[in-house]
C-alpha cells in the first residue's frame, strides 16, 4: 500500500471516529435510553451521518464514495461505536444499485438476505415474497435479489411498497419481517452480472458483519482493558492478576483473529465476493465474537452486567451479528462440504488458493 | 500508531508464487513414497539426505547473504517454501533450527569469522543446531537459567544441564544461553549465548522419550567444558536480549499451526468427498482457523520482508528509554509475537485457552506499564474514559 494510501485511510478513519463517537452508543449514556422511534432510528443522527456523505462511502471515488475497502473500515468502525444506524446495509446496498446500473439512494436502505420471488406481470414486473430478520425493514427502502428465467436482477423497492411487522435482535436493533407484493418499474430493476449468483447480498452482507465484529470486539477488548487497570481489590488493579491478564490475552488474540479475519472479507469483496475467503472471515469472526463477549463480561464484572454500563452495547450486538448474513455453523458446513469434495489431497492447493 | 491488533495485508509476490510450484514439484517426486504416518511427523522428522538436497536447490538460508552461503532471497520466498515443506511432511528436523532462528541469530550477533565458518555449511544442509536455553529448573522463567560460563585461560568453562533440546543428538553446534556473571546485580543482566561445538569432550548427551518411543528430546550435560573465548556470541553480557531476539524467531511461523496439518488433511480424506454435516462443519471450523493464522503469519513475514522491524533491537525496553520508544518496542515485541502462539483448538467448558508464556506477557502488556500504546490505540476513547491523548 502506498504511503498516500495509508494517509488517506487514516484521515478518514479519523474524521468517521470523530463522527460516530458522538453518534454511537458506547459513550453517549444519553443515547442508549432514546427510544428507537417509528424509523428503529434517530432522524436527525441519520441527516447528519448523510450529509457526511458516509451513505455513498463504498461507491467508487469518481461516483462519491471512497471505494469499497473504506467504506468497509467505516462499517468496522461503526461497529466499534455500536452506531445506531442502517448506515452498513445503506452503504453495501449502494454499492450494488451502482455496480449493476441503477441509481444510488439518498434515503436509507436495507438488504433481502436470500432472493425473493419475481414473476413478469403486464409490461413489467411483480415481486413477491418474504424477508425475514430485514435490518430496519420497517422504515428503510430495501434492496433485493430475485430470479426470473435463470437470470437474476436486483430489484429496489422503496420503503412504504410492502409491508413490515418489526422484531428485534439481541441488541435490540430492528430486524423486520417484511412481505413483498408489489409492482416494480424498469427503473428499478436491472440484471445482475453472470459472475453475481443468489449469494452476492449474504455474502456482502456476511463481509460487513465480520468488519462490525472485528470493530466492536476491539472496542470491548479495550474496555475490559481499561476496567482492568482501574478496578482495584484485594490492594491492586485487577488486572495485575495473572488469572486476569490471561482472560485479557485470550480475547486480544480472538480480537486479533477478527480483525485479520475482517480484512480478509473486505478484500474478498473488494476483489468479486469470493466465498470461501468470506466463509472462513464470517467463521472465525463469529467464534472471536463469542468468546470475546463472554470474557468481557467476567472481567467486568456485576457493573458490567448494567444496562449503564456500556458494554452490553457491544457484547449484544456480537452476540447478534455472529448470526447475521449466516451463522459460523453455516459457513463453516459450506466452506466444509467444497474442501471435502476436492479431497485430502488437494486440501492445501485448496487452501493456499483462498 | 500502528494498532497492535492489526496485521498488514500480506504482500503479493508473483516471484514467490512460481517458486511454490517449483518447491511443490521437488516434494512431489521426494515425498511420493513418504506414507501420512511419516508425514505426520512434520517438522520433527529428521532426514539429513533430505536437508542436503533441500541445501543443494539453494532452499535453507535463503535469505542469507550470498558470502554466507545464503540465496539473498526474499523472507517471503522463503515463507512459501517453508510451508510447503510444512504442508507436505517434509523430514525438515535436522536443519530447522539452524535456518529458523540459530543461523539468523549468528548472522544478527556473531563475528564474520563464526558466519564464514558455519553458516555456509548450514546453507547446504550439512550442519545442524539445537536450542540451549531450557533446563531442569528453568522453562518459562529463562532468565533463571543456572548453567554457569566462567571466565578460564583462553576461554571459558562451561557447567550446567540443559533439558529439551530437540535434535541435540543430530545437532553439530548449540547456541547455549548461560550465566556469566552471578554477581549481576539484576537477573537479566549477566548472561551470554555461545555457540557450542558439540563434539568438544566433556559434554554428553542423553536421549529422552516421548510416550510414543519418538527421540527428539534429550539432556544435555556440561561437565567443566573448556570452550575457547570465540565461541562466545555477540557480548558478554548482553545474553538476555540477544536470547529474546533468537526467541521471537520461533514465533509467528507458520510450523506453528501446520504441524498438524497432515492429520487435518487425512481427516479430510476419511470423511470422503460426501461429509456428514458435523464432518463438513468441523472440516469448515478447523479450515477457517487455518485460513486466518495464515494470513496473520503472511503478514509478519511481510513485515520481515519489508525489514522493518526486525533489525538488531533489544527486545526487552529498559526504563531509560523514551515514552514512545518504549511504546513502539514494546508493541512490536509483543504483538506479533504474541498472538500468533494461540493455536486452533476446541473450546473448553469455559472458553479459555490453556495458559502460554506468551499469552501472559500479552496480558501483562495490556494490563500494566504499556499504557501509552493503548492511549494511542484508543486514542479515539479518550473523551469518555479521560485519558489523555498520547502524541
């Protein structure tokens, strides 16, 4: 990477830190007892992460963006702040609406999972079907894959055309069910590219939880860090504890893995959504997550376990997007079954090739 | 500031890429007879026929200067051969310590007269070295090392044991690590490495088995050994940072997490090109683990590549250093390092892995004096907490 490159991610990560440390959860107290709203979302949060043009940060520079690998270093950021916005899946949506044609949104968006079901209907077209665990579904324009004739398109619906019932996820974030039954204009429809099959969003999707993971494990890794120097009993910090200190290098080496394993996902998906580099990432993403959450926890003890305390911000939103865009199960079985096919033999070209 | 929890992207190196399929077809036709059992080995293997023909093709000290015997290749050449010898089983146990750390550590302190003497041999696959740094009361805490160095006529003599030492039956030459000065005020300091020749009288060397029958361990006794002034290594004195140096060679390699390799890739033809779904899931967890510690290992041997951060420096930051000196030395000594010994492993009951050396130095480094590191690496924490920016 050229110095001026490094320079660029840097300022960047700077002014986006700046940007989500006022706008996120973990240290506004404040913010964590807003209630999410009709929008899952503060409004005026949301208008002001806009007009820093963050929505459009994956897009290529000439078209606004800073490219796909910034824009997945401000998903891991915003997963360090536990930032309380659509804003990943509004980024990742954006970048496929441009990389097949269509126009990039300036409201927020939110991604399908798996394909939905699309039949032709008069001059143009119907969408139907189901979405489930939709991140903001309830008050986002939506973004989806659907197949007709061995082909498929991405098709986007604009918040208000289905139909929503709101859930949550652990962390209490929005993740809708939503039902789809509407008209969709040529406008709003384009194919998708041969090489793009019906795993594009959930790998895309599985990309950016990994980043959000490798953000809000360090962030929790530094907390309990922190804790750790300032907690004192029986005369010392607790962290002068050997017993601590190996609970502290157990979650940095898993926050470690995570973050290797988020740079992989993010150049996978810089570079053609390869699956097998994304499965792996989402795999030992997921595992970090979980036993990073947990350690923190023991470290931190009962103030940890307050909802005043900022740390179940984050050790939630591990705990949930571990299960997002595919859980370590499901990745690790399909990266699993294409190993065991190729065989024995081949298991290290094969390795050697992700 | 660099976050110490980050590793650069591993470099492409399309020169590197065409030497594995080089290296690749060298163990096709060496290995085509090695059976998985024999492969399984890895790295514990010892083949001495094997090491000289690896020696020939110019494949140990690669990245040595060519007046040394080495091929002045690049550190990431070398990390595609190393593991693909790793991948293969290749019977690489005899000349392994010498390439990864003994033969690096002479070029790093020693004089030109021990390089030109030894190192050429080292390069063909003809000389062999173990560690002497272990003993019977001295494992994790090192700088309690009893073997005793004192100053005789010409030289010094040398008495103690040393325990562990992998190949010292195989081995020409051992880097000893022993005490030079038990007067020294403070247990760091007074310690000196040697370069042993092996073959000197009064040392003797005694098997230890593991419970499979295998010999690669054994007890190295030191009765009263004269050893001339020139096998001293680098400083008296200096022993302590010159071992820490050597030890941070050990680390990061990728023989860290693919001596188990062949058993994963026999699993993988076991369970047959249909798995059972727990089989696939297994096959999938251990692969993506694999996949990450690689990349993590790549990225170190990048920064090798790059010569960055692994010139002569001590290792162990002194109170007289600088703030950010002491920051900067502390993270590179510890963060590569460090969390690269965590190996896959199955979760136990409470999530924790077993407790390593250099899992506690990490946490000693979270926890105690390195708080200017994490200053700067959470600097964008600092309002909440109300810790101050560090430059």
């Amino acid at each position: 990477m050229t110095s001026q490159a490094e320079d660029i991610d840097a300022i960047i990560e700077a002014s986006v830190t700046r940007l989500f440390i006022r706008h996120g959860l973990v240290h506004d107290r404040a913010r964590r007892n807003v209630p999410l709203g009709e929008a899952g979302y503060d409004p005026g949060g949301w208008k002001e992460i806009q007009e820093a043009g963050l929505t459009f940060a994956m897009l290529e520079e000439r078209h606004g963006g800073v490219g796909m690998k910034n824009g997945f270093n401000i998903a891991r950021l915003a997963g360090a702040n536990a930032l309380p916005f659509p804003l990943c899946e509004t980024m990742a949506a954006n970048w496929l609406l441009a990389a097949v044609g269509l126009e990039p949104s300036d409201s927020a968006l939110t991604l399908a999972e798996q394909p939905l079901q699309l039949q032709r209907a008069g001059g143009g077209w119907r969408l139907s079907g189901e979405a489930c665990d939709v991140p903001w579904g309830r008050s986002c324009g939506l973004v989806a894959l659907a197949a007709y004739e061995a082909q498929m398109y991405l098709i986007h619906c604009s918040h208000g055309q289905f139909a929503t019932i709101p859930g949550i996820n652990a962390a209490g974030e929005p993740r809708d069910l939503c039902k789809f039954d509407c008209a969709v204009t040529l406008d709003r429809i384009a194919p998708v590219p041969r090489s793009c099959g019906p795993q594009t969003v959930v790998l895309l999707g599985a990309a950016l939880r990994s980043a959000q993971i490798a953000g809000a494990g360090r962030a929790v890794l530094i907390m309990a860090v922190d804790y750790a120097r300032e907690r004192r009993q029986f005369g010392r910090a607790i962290g002068g504890f050997q017993a601590v200190q190996q609970l502290l290098a157990t979650m940095a080496t898993h926050a470690a893995a995570a973050r290797a394993a988020a740079d992989l996902a993010i150049e996978s998906a810089a570079d053609g959504l390869s699956e097998r580099p994304i499965a792996a990432a989402k795999v030992r993403a997921g595992e970090a997550a979980g036993v990073i959450a947990a350690v923190a926890h023991q470290v931190v003890g009962a103030i940890g376990f307050t909802r005043e305390h900022p740390l179940h911000t984050l050790t939630h939103r591990l705990w949930s997007w571990r299960d997002e865009f595919g859980g370590e199960s499901a990745w690790a079985t399909t990266l699993g079954r294409q190993l065991a096919e190729a065989g024995g033999a081949a298991l290290w070209s094969e390795i050697t090739a992700i | 500031m660099v976050d110490p929890l980050s590793f650069l992207t591993p470099p492409k190196s399309a020169v590197a890429e065409t030497l594995r399929q080089e290296i690749r077809a060298f163990l096709e036709d060496e290995l085509a007879h090695r059976s998985p059992l024999e492969r399984a080995h890895s790295w514990n293997g010892a083949d001495p026929q094997f090491s000289r023909r690896l020696g020939a093709r110019g494949w140990i000290g690669m990245t040595w200067p060519k007046r040394y015997g080495g091929a002045e290749r690049s550190a990431l050449e070398r990390y595609v051969v190393i593991e693909e010898l790793l991948a293969a089983g290749a019977p690489v146990a005899a000349h392994w310590i010498a390439d990864r750390q003994s033969g690096p550590t002479l070029l790093r302190f020693g004089t030109q007269r021990q390089c030109l003497d030894i190192l050429p041999r080292v390069a063909r696959g003809e000389c062999y070295f173990c560690i002497g740094m272990s003993e019977p009361d001295v494992g994790s805490d090192l700088a309690a090392v009893k073997t005793r160095a004192v100053h005789a006529e010409g030289g010094y003599r040398v008495s103690g044991t040393k325990l562990w030492t992998t190949n010292g039956h195989l081995a020409h030459y051992m880097i000893l690590l022993a005490r030079t000065d038990a007067a020294a005020a403070e247990r760091h300091a007074g310690l000196s490495q040697f370069v042993i020749d092996l073959s000197t009288p009064g040392i003797s060397i005694k098997p230890i088995y593991v419970p499979s029958g295998e010999h690669h361990f054994n007890e190295v006794i030191f009765d009263d050994v004269f050893v001339p002034a020139d096998t001293l290594l680098g400083t008296e004195g200096d022993g302590w940072q010159q071992v820490m140096s050597e030890l941070a060679l050990e680390r990061s390699g990728p023989e860290r997490f693919l001596s188990s390799f062949t058993l994963f890739a026999e699993l993988v033809r076991v369970c047959g090109s249909q798995p059972s779904e727990r089989a696939a899931l297994a096959i999938g967890r251990l692969a993506s683990h694999l996949i990450i510690l690689r990349r993590m290992s790549r990225s170190v041997a990048g920064i090798r590549h790059c010569r960055r951060q692994w010139s002569r420096m001590p290792v162990q930051s002194s109170n007289r250093k600088s703030r950010r000196l002491r920051v900067a030395s502390s993270v590179r000594a510890v963060h590569p390092a460090a969390t690269h010994t965590m190996r896959p492993c199955w979760p136990t009951p409470s999530c924790m892995l077993p407790p390593s050396r250099c899992g506690v130095a990490l946490g000693r480094f979270f926890a105690a004096s390195s708080r200017a590191a994490w200053d700067c690496a959470k600097g964008e924490y600092s309002d909440r907490f109300g810790i101050i920016r560090s430059g």
